[in-house]
C-alpha cells in the first residue's frame, strides 16, 4: 500500500488518466509524486482544466520558466487569480479593520522588486548567518534538553514549530514569549494562499491576519521610539531608492513574508526529515557514524520533500515552454517539487542518495531572481538540527502509541501536521 506519508514514494502506477487528475483532488496531493511521474511521461508542460493552471513538471523546464520572469511574472493578484473565493468581503474587513495587503518582494517583478530584495537580502548572506552559528546551536541544544530526559518528545510542538519561530522572532526584535502567535499567525497567511480553500476558513484567515498587522503596527511604533539592533527596527528605518521610508502597507507586507517563509518551510523540513529518520534505521545509523554526511541528507529531504511543492506564475505574453504553446495570461505551477523528483536530473528520484553530484541543486529554495533569501539560514539551522538529534538521542523511533503524522491539507505546500518519538538519551 502506498503510505502518504511516506517521505519516499514508491512511483505507484496510476490507473487514471491525466485528464481526470488534479492537484486539487486531495488524494492526489496528499501523495502528489505518482501524478508529477505521469505528467512529466506524457505532458510535460500540462494544462489542468480542473484548475486552470498550466502544471510544469521537468527540471529544465522548472529552471527556464522560474529563470524568466520576463515571461514569468511573479505579481499574480492570489485572491482573485487562484483562488475560488470572492475576495470582497475579505477586502473590505481589510479596509475596515487594518491594512490593504500589499505585493512586495516575492509578489513583483523588476523594477519593484529590487529595492526590496537588496534590503532584505543583506541580512541573511552567508557572513551573517556564520555569525549566528553558536548562537542556533546554543538554541538548538536548549530545546533538545526541555525534552531528552523524558526519553519521548511531541517533537513537532516541542521543536519544529518553536525553533524557526524563535529564530525569526529573535531576528526581528520580538519576545519569544510571542512564538506561538507568530506561528497562528504565519498559519493563516498561508492556508489563504491554499487554492482551494473555503470562503468559511477564508474569513478566519483575514482575522488571524489582521490581529498580525495591529501587532505589527505597535511594534513598529515601539522600534521608531526605541531602535534596536534587529531587522524590524532595520525595517522600520529603511529608506526607499526615492528617500521614502516604506509604507506601512509595505512594511506590514515584507514583515509578513519573512516570517511566513521562513516558518512552516523550515519546520516542514524538520519533520520530514525526522520523520525518514525514524522509518529509516539503517539511515539514522549511518548518519549518526558519519555526521559529515548531514548536510547531504538535508539537501535530499529539502529536493525529496520541498516544502512549497509549487508556486505560482502568470505569462507577460504567448510562450513556448517544452514545445508547449502557453496563451497570454495563462496561470502556471512551477512544480519545484516534481522538477525535484525529475529522473533527467536526478537519477534514482524518490531515494535518498546522499552521493549525488548535484544533491544541492535542488528547486527546494527555488531559482532566479526570486529564489530563497533565507537559503544559507534554513540550510544552517536544519543542519544544527539533525546533527544535534542525532548527537544525543539515540535510536529515535516513532512514539507507538500517538497517531500517524499525515500530511496537511493543502493545493502547494507540503509538510506534516505532528511527530511524536521516543528514544533513549546519548549519556
Ligand atoms: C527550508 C526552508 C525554506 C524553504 C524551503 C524556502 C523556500 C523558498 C522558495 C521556494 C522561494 C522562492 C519563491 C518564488 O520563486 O516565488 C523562497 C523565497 C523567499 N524566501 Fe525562503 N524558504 C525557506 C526558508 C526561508 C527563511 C528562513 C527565510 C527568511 C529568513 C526565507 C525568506 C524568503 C524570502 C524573503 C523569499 C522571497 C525572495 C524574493 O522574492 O526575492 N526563506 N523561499
């Protein structure tokens, strides 16, 4: 039987054909890697008319279109472009109650993209996140200790949600005591990017969205009063190319897309990386005898599990892609996550392999213009992670007794809703 949690998917043979799949069918996106296989057979750049949406499947395909922004626009409008649900009453709680949602960064092309990412991306270069390493593993290593004597751990509540949250909410200036809001918060944002959500779980996004913009509106109040040395009192500083500091609106919206890529993507990787290891002995073994080899095993669960398995594209005009002609305005997928798993790029997909050549050329963070700026970070904090998990609990293995992780529902992101283990504590 085919397990969907499973991080490695055997290439089940799929009886329909591909007219009848979509990503929007739960079954199929629970366990999506079947579908990706068949499309990238036999449709490689493939029109879903459940969706509407142009799927593009083949890593070459990934990079060209992902490397085309010309062609590839990133500035799609989510709520009224991918999403089913009408966007006005959501709008109009926005005008009411706080602030329009602004595209910045990852929502725009050049020009306007720029200036925001040569602002934020200053942050998070390779010399800046090398100075954070004591500081991650201190943290790493105090969370592992609130839990390694119980011999079991909630691993998810206990460790994959708090450490990327404390980390960001430390980058930011904000008290960790506010970590779990930061999380509620960062799951609203994205269950509203789901394409098929409910207008009913719509409008209780907006709310948890709007009790982040207050927060973040009396917090910038605070860092104009009293500037510390962090990224919102950075932000709240910061000067445009015209001299203008940000608008709130913008504000609001570059801190929210700092905190939720950040969030659920590294924890997502948490979790499936923790999770093979508890269903792989042989490979924890391994791993735990030769640690030089962490790096690589992060690598293949970020391209085996990519937490955003897609992201979305519209085209600036008619294109070929694949030797597929897209109309003008055609909404597109860019499947990281297939692209990733594409046997034309990396041989023997759905297993980890941790002597690939190209092991770090995975679509997990993206590619072009817009691809991770908090790449060197999560790389950084997951390597800390396992290394440290498997320094001092020994043979982790799933808690018998707690339920079986499933995957959450969602059209393009990936990651699973808990983990429990147990283990014995390295003495
Ligand atoms: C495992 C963890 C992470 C994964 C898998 C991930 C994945 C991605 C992907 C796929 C993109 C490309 C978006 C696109 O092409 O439209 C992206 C962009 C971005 N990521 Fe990450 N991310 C992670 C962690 C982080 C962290 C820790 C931060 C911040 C501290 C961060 C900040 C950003 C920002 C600001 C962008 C937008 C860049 C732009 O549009 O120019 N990410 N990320």
């Amino acid at each position: 039987m085919t397990d969907a949690n499973q991080n490695v998917e055997p290439r089940a043979p799929v009886d329909m054909t591909l007219a009848d799949m979509t990503l929007a069918d739960p079954g199929i996106h629970r366990c999506p890697f079947g579908y990706y296989a068949k499309m990238q057979e036999e449709s490689p750049v493939h029109y879903d008319r459940h969706t509407d949406l142009w799927m593009i499947t083949r890593y070459d395909d990934v990079v060209s279109a992902a490397g085309a922004w010309e062609r590839f626009s990133s500035h799609i409008d989510m709520r009224r472009d991918v999403s089913n649900v009408d966007p006005t009453e959501a709008d109009e709680l926005f005008k009411r109650d706080g602030y329009f949602v602004e595209d910045v960064l990852s929502q725009v092309d050049p020009p306007r993209h720029t200036p925001f990412r040569r602002l934020v991306e200053k942050l998070f270069t390779g010399p800046a996140v090398k100075r954070m390493h004591d500081y991650l593993d201190t943290h790493v290593v105090e969370l592992i200790d609130t839990f390694a004597d119980r011999g079991r751990a909630d691993f998810y509540h206990e460790f994959a949600v708090p450490l990327p949250v404390d980390v960001i909410a430390d980058q930011l200036g904000l008290p960790r005591s506010d970590g779990m809001k930061l999380k509620r918060w960062t799951d609203a944002f994205i269950a509203s990017f789901d394409a098929t959500i409910t207008a009913e779980r719509k409008l209780e996004c907006v709310k948890g969205i709007l009790e982040f913009q207050k927060y973040f509106v009396t917090k910038r109040d605070e860092k104009l009063a009293q500037p510390g040395d962090d990224l919102l009192s950075m932000l709240v500083a910061a000067r445009k190319d015209d001299g203008a500091p940000l608008t709130i609106e913008e504000y609001l919206a570059l801190c929210a897309q700092l905190m939720v890529a950040g969030n659920e993507t590294t924890r997502n990787v948490l979790l499936a990386g923790l999770h093979k290891l508890v269903t792989d002995p042989a490979l924890q073994i391994r791993l735990r005898r030769s640690p030089e080899l962490i790096p690589r095993f992060v690598d293949e669960m970020l391209r085996l599990e990519a937490p955003a398995q897609g992201l979305f594209r519209r085209c600036t005009r008619e294109v070929t892609l694949g030797g597929v002609k897209l109309p003008e305005g055609a909404k597109v997928l860019l499947l990281f996550g297939a692209g990733n798993r594409d046997p034309r790029a990396f041989p023997n997909p759905d297993e980890v392999v941790l002597d690939r050549p190209n092991g770090n050329r995975h679509l997990a963070f993206g590619y072009g213009i817009h691809s991770c700026i908090g790449r060197t970070l999560a790389t950084a904090e997951l390597t800390i992670a396992f290394t440290r998990l498997l320094e001092r609990l020994d043979d982790i293995r799933l808690a018998p007794d707690a339920p079986t992780p499933q995957i959450i529902p969602h059209f393009n992101m990936r990651g699973l809703d808990g983990l429990s283990i147990v283990f014995r504590k390295v003495s």
